[in-house]
C-alpha cells in the first residue's frame, strides 16, 4: 500500500489531482436539480453532493460552486425559493450526464437532453417525468464555507413523487428497485446491487439481516 | 405515481418518517471515521454524508450531529485537529455496521468490532488496517446550521494510503474495483457496478464512454 502525502498531493498535475481527489472520497449521492428562472426558462443539473439533514422537518442539503457552472441554478433557486431533485435512472445516465454541458443562458437543459418538465399546483420548479422518486424542496438557508467558495443549500421537502410500490411497510425506499444510480470522481456510474439490510447495531449483538417486506397493494 | 405532500409527512409514524426521508434522498457517501481522544482511547464511527469541498488545497466535508452518538467522534477530532476516512469494504460491511452500537467511552470500535488499527507517523489518529482507501485528515472548520442541531466538519487531506493498481492513468480511483460499498437508509449496503465513465459534456456533442487505462506496474 503506497503512502500519499501532502507535498505529493499539492504537486500533482492539476488535471490529475482534480479527477484522484474527487474520486477517493466515496459513492456520491446523485441527483439532477430543476429550477425556473424570472424569464420562465427551465434548468436542469446534475449535482452529486446531497445529504440528509434531518427528517422532522424533512431537510436536506447539497454542496454549490456558485463561481461556475452551478450559477443558474443557485440564482433561480433564490429568486423562486423553489427546487426538484429527481433520481437518475440507469437508461437515462447519458442523458443526465449532458445535462452538466454548458449550454446559453435561456436555453432549457430539459429539451436539450430529452428529458420532460412536470409541474406539481402551486410549486414554481419543474421536476423530470422520467425519473422515479421526485423531490420539491423550499429553499431555507444558505451557508458558506470559509476556507473556499463552495457554499450549502438546504431546504425542507414540500412534495415527493414517488411509486408507492417502493415505499416498504417500514418507509424504506428501494432506490435499487428504481433503477437509481450512484456515481464517483466527475464522470463515472454504477448500477448497485443490495448486500442487505442490517438490524439496529447493539454492543455485544451479532447484527443481523432484516427482511422487511414489501407493502401488499 | 403517488403524490406526498408537507401535511402527509409531517403526520408519518415516526419511525416510518426518519426511515422514508433517510432513504429518498439517494446513495451515501460511507466511510468509517477513525479518531483518538485525550487518554488515547481510539473511535471508530460510521458515517455517510462525506462529500468534497474542494481539490486544491484538498477539502472533503462531512456531516455530524453533535447531540447523539457522533459527539466522542467530533470531541476527538477537535482535540487532536485529526481523524482519517476509511472506506467500507464488502467483505466486513456488517462489521462497519457494527461500529455504529453505542459501546461505553473507553470501549474502542477498532477491537470490539473487528478491526486493527493502523498509524502513520506523526498523525494522530487511527486508519483501518483492513481498509482499501484511507484518507488522513487535518480539521479545519466547524460550521453550524440554523435549521437544526445538524454541523458540517471540513478537513484538509494530508495523507492517502491506498493500493497504487487502483489509481488509473488520470488519477480517477476504481472503487468498484476496491470492493467500496455504497449506503441508503440508515441501514442498507450494496455492491455496484460501473455502467461507465463518461466524456466530458458539450452542448450538442454526444457523450461517449471513456476507456482510460489502468497504469502499467
């Protein structure tokens, strides 16, 4: 096992260095983001740093560069205080993937990648027909970072659009029976396949698989 | 498609709500922190909102809950300005599990769930041996949300243990191919498979599938 260190990180070709360090930390939590901006122009991209923040109020988060690509939908996501995420679906990874092309300011990501806006009542964010667990969320607070120029979001979930079959009789959501991706580093995807669930870890308490059944309909 | 509203979640059996919103959200970020206290105890606790801050200088965050079972975790971290990440191989997933019961303060997770420590000279914290990625980390802020109890912990990486065959040509890290698991849930874990690493999006370009080679030896 070879030992990096700092020196060695630092003196890394930036293009190297970018792809090894984006890529060490982990599966990422992937979601394409819609939003509508004051002219009435959808956006859809592709952010990969999700996270839960709580569940009562349902909160979650998720990581912005508010210097780059990322700007639209920052600025759409103040000016609306409203924004999707939708899971990507294995047969519609390129099309998500292309979603984080840089194209003109009024020209909609949705077209552009073959994907289709829906609207829930009284929600100003378009969320993504294709995808299978649709979440709106209210903007709520915005965080910066000291160190750099990356910045948090969070909002509290106001809508989810989701097949009931699922939803397992104790909440569980299947995100591989829905097809849902992960993705690592800046352009890599995976399929994933379920080890098990496991029962609550207690000291002393060999942890055990759970078998938790599927909602009868 | 089901539509579930504010009102509808707000009124979910408890359980239910922290399984169902703990699992919409998407595949986590795993990894098992390794930290140190003040008698030089050693922890080891799961967690699963790692996501990255930043390449240059190399930033990764993490999210904690400093009311619960994460507070010996953060407490060590903020007295030795250290703790590494190590990633969660599928061969000792219900062991990585297992670290996540609330052993008593004094009790290591290294030992009682099975794993063996590992030092890197002149960093004060504990790697997992049996790990295949493991990142050494310098704490560098501490930010708080007004939301809710939930903090963010940023770190600066200073050191990476990790088998040279798995870093490819541009830097990207195979972690299928280091048999990383991935999470959903609270208690999920699943295996994955690369669909493919894809180019570089443009607009009106077709993304392809990269074929990057893996470094000779």
């Amino acid at each position: 096992m070879r030992q990096i260190g700092s020196a060695e990180i630092l003196q890394m070709e930036q293009r190297f260095r970018t792809t090894f360090i984006n890529s060490i930390s982990g599966f990422k939590s992937l979601q394409m983001v819609g939003t509508i901006n004051s002219k009435g122009n959808t956006n859809l991209a592709l952010f990969s740093s999700i996270f839960h923040v709580g569940a009562n109020p349902p909160y979650l988060g998720m990581v912005v560069r508010p210097d780059g690509n990322e700007h639209e939908t920052i600025q759409n996501i103040m000016f609306n205080n409203a924004y999707t995420l939708n899971n990507v679906i294995s047969n519609k990874y390129k099309e998500a993937h292309q979603t984080s092309a840089r194209y003109l300011a009024g020209e909609s990501e949705f077209a552009a990648c073959g994907f289709t806006e829906e609207y829930v009542d009284g929600f100003a964010a378009p969320f993504v027909k294709e995808s299978k667990i649709k979440i709106g969320l209210e903007f709520k607070e915005y965080l910066p970072f000291l160190l750099n120029k990356t910045k948090i979001v969070i909002g509290e979930i106001k809508h989810i659009l989701i097949d009931d079959n699922i939803i397992g009789e104790d909440g569980f959501v299947d995100l591989n029976q829905s097809n849902t991706v992960t993705s690592a580093g800046l352009d890599a995807y995976y399929t994933t396949n379920l080890l098990a669930r496991l029962s609550y870890a207690k000291p002393g308490k060999q942890v055990e698989e759970l078998n938790v059944n599927k909602k009868e309909h």
